[in-house]
C-alpha cells in the first residue's frame, strides 16, 4: 500500500463458475477496497509541469472513489463465454 491510502473495506470477486470460466481461474480473487477520490476534469492535462493552479482550473468537481487494485479490462477485452 502507498502512503496515505486506507483500506475501507474488502471485496471478492469471480465469485460465480462461469466469471471464473470468462477469466480463465478456478478460484475467486479478493482484495481491499481503498478509499480516494476521483477528479472529473473538464479539460485535458498535459506536460511535465502541471501545477496545483493547473489541476484546479482543469477540475470541473471531485467524487468519492474505490479502488479495486489492479482491475483495468473493459468488457470488449473479456473472452466470449459459450
């Protein structure tokens, strides 16, 4: 775990046989939730020396967030069940 980050909580997941037959396992994963927040930005951020006036400007408002450690597949990347 970075600096700062607090776990809020603890998830599972592949819990059901046939998610666990999509990813190619034969157990379920689990992990811990972590709490941060999401910035919505309502223009892009670019180049080496973005400053905190920068980001500020940029933010168009701000959410509360989980992570869930590691999972970035979207569903076109998920194999064809069946």
């Amino acid at each position: 775990m970075q600096a700062g980050q607090r776990i809020v909580g603890k998830k599972i997941g592949l819990s059901a046989k046939v998610m666990q037959d999509m990813m190619g396992v034969n157990e379920p994963d689990y992990g811990h939730l972590l709490g941060e927040i999401a910035f919505i930005l309502k223009k892009e951020l670019k180049g080496p020396h973005v400053s905190t006036k920068d980001v500020l400007q940029a933010t168009d408002y701000v959410l509360p967030a989980i992570s869930l450690g590691g999972y970035n597949l979207s569903p076109r990347e998920f194999p064809p069940v069946g």
